[in-house]
C-alpha cells in the first residue's frame, strides 16, 4: 500500500471512530432526557474508552500523513498538494465528513450540557426550596465544559 493510501486509510479510520463519538453523544442525550443515570454512567464510560481510541488513532494518522510526506501541513494543503485524481476527491471527502461530523457532535453536546443544567436546577430547587435566579448554582452563563472545575476524568477528555 502506497504511502499516500496508508494516510487515506488511516484518516478514514478517524472519522469512523468520530461517527461513534456522535452516537455517544446521541446516547448521552437521551439518556439525560430520560433521567436514567445507570445508562448515562455506562455510556460515559464506553465514551470516554472510544475517545482514547480515537486518540491512538489520531496518532496513527499523524505517522502516516508524515510518512506521506505531509508533516504539519492542513488538511487544505494536502488536498491542493494531490493534484486532480481519486486520492484527492477522497481526502477532501473525508474531510467534509469529518467537519459535519464534529459539528453534529458539538450540536449534540451543547443540548445534553442544557439538559443537564436543566437537570441541576430542578434538583437544587427541589433540595432547597427555592428556585435558582440566573447566574447561580453550579454553572454560570457562558460557562463551557472547556472552563469546568471537576475532577471527573471524562470531564477532561471533552
């Protein structure tokens, strides 16, 4: 396999494990909506394995894009650096793919991080007995899962 095919494969094999990352995300969601916790532990725990992969295989994808002979170039100049053929209708397929892909992600995720703060709300206020204002609690307006101060360790893989 040419040097050229081995990064195609490789980076295909990045959005594939991508496109699981987004059934996760799915999963989370609904399970959130459901309020079934045992599931949304078990999925966090199978998420948080498959981003470990997608990490590996990141670094793969790395290896051979330099064995390619691509070494810290975008994925842009790859494409304009292929010339006209199949490899370049590939990669720039796999690239569309993969920029939908993690917008669908990010999409997902900004819902489950609202009903979840939903969640949090509803669970204070029962606690309480009173009924939070904006801006209080545990997560403040504009707050992201980036800026989060936990110690959980998926919290710092998203």
């Amino acid at each position: 396999m040419s040097e050229v095919a081995e990064f195609l494969s490789a980076t295909r094999r990045c959005v594939v494990q991508c496109k699981s990352l987004l059934e996760f995300e799915q999963e989370k969601r609904q399970a959130l909506l459901s309020e079934d916790l045992d599931r949304l532990e078990s999925m966090l725990q199978s998420q948080q394995a498959a981003i470990m992969k997608l990490e590996s295989l990141e670094k793969q994808r790395m290896e051979a894009q330099d064995k390619a002979g691509y070494h810290n170039l975008t994925a842009a100049e790859i494409i304009e650096l292929l010339g006209e053929g199949p490899d370049k209708e590939e990669l720039a397929r796999q690239v569309e793919e993969l920029k939908q892909t993690l917008e669908d992600i990010r999409y997902q995720n900004g819902r489950s991080l609202e009903i979840a703060r939903a969640n949090i709300q509803i669970i204070n206020t029962l606690a309480t007995g009173k009924e939070q204002k904006p801006g209080q609690g545990v997560y403040k307006k504009g707050q992201t899962a980036a800026n989060w101060q936990s110690g959980a360790s998926f919290d710092k893989k998203m």
